[in-house]
C-alpha cells in the first residue's frame, strides 16, 4: 500500500524489519538497504533498468532475499517543492509496484541527495568511473538515511 507521508509510512511499517530505499533513474534504480532496526542505510546495487516487469522482478528478489518490511522512494521535486515529470513517473512506478507487493511504500524527498552523493564520493577521492558505477545506490543511501533518521524521531517524540 502507498502512504503519502511519512508518518503513515511509519504506522504501517512491521516492527523489527529492514527497509529499502530506492533512487529512481531513467536508466538506472539505485538500491540501499537498511539493518532490522532501521538506523543506518547501506549502499547496495545499482539496478540497469529495462522494462517494468524486470525491474520489479529484481527489486522483489531483493525484499525477500533480505526480508524487507518495507520500500521508501525517493521522490524527485522540484527545488521550489512542486512536482514534475519525474514525480509523476516515480509515483507511476509506485503504484504498479504496489499491485506485485503487499510492503508499505512510502516516498522521501530526494531534492540534492545525488548532489550530496556526488560530494562524499568527491570527498573520499573517488575516481571519475568509480563514481559513475556507484553514485546511483549512493544517492539511495541518502534518501534512505533521511527516511530512517524522520523515522527515528517520529519514534522518540510519539508523534
């Protein structure tokens, strides 16, 4: 089921099961993992897209084969807030996700997160190829960090 925001997404989510956050490209899906107890998103693959049905085989491979309990989606805005193309198109994806899986599917502004990708890989003196391989899976490291820290704090304050 899609949840518009976060604290649906929250009230939805089994306990103790890892989530997974995923960057959205025309090309490519970028893949993080988070642990069972949902503090840290780890980098994990970036996934070449073809056509849905493929690319959603592959990301339901990953949810079982890591139990995931739920999928967060980096959702493109526009830096005035607004939503485009590429929303529409992430939200499109979201929808026909959810008819092939019953896990929560919640979104997370990703305004900047492959701009701040790009600049710990700079910072870590990544080479130009290395970069190009990983910035995808980074970026969703990112986007899922920022859903697991919100997350975190829904938690700690009872909201």
């Amino acid at each position: 089921m899609i949840h518009e925001t976060i604290e649906e997404f929250a009230a939805a989510l089994a306990p103790m099961r890892a989530l997974a956050g995923l960057d959205l490209g025309d090309k490519t899906i970028g893949v993080a993992v988070s642990d069972s107890l949902r503090s840290v998103a780890s980098p994990l693959q970036t996934i070449r897209r073809s056509k849905f049905t493929l690319d959603a085989e592959a990301l339901l491979k990953i949810v079982e084969a890591r139990a995931i309990g739920g999928l967060v989606l980096g959702l493109p805005r526009n830096m005035d807030g607004s939503e485009g193309p590429r929303c529409q198109s992430t939200r499109a994806f979201a929808r026909n996700l959810s008819r092939l899986t019953d896990l929560p599917i919640g979104f997370w502004d990703e305004r900047l997160s492959t701009v701040a990708a790009e600049r710990a890989l700079l910072e870590a003196d990544t080479s130009r190829k290395r970069r190009s391989e990983v910035i995808d899976h980074v970026a969703a490291g990112y986007i899922l960090q920022g859903a697991l820290d919100r997350l975190a704090h829904l938690k700690r304050t009872g909201a």
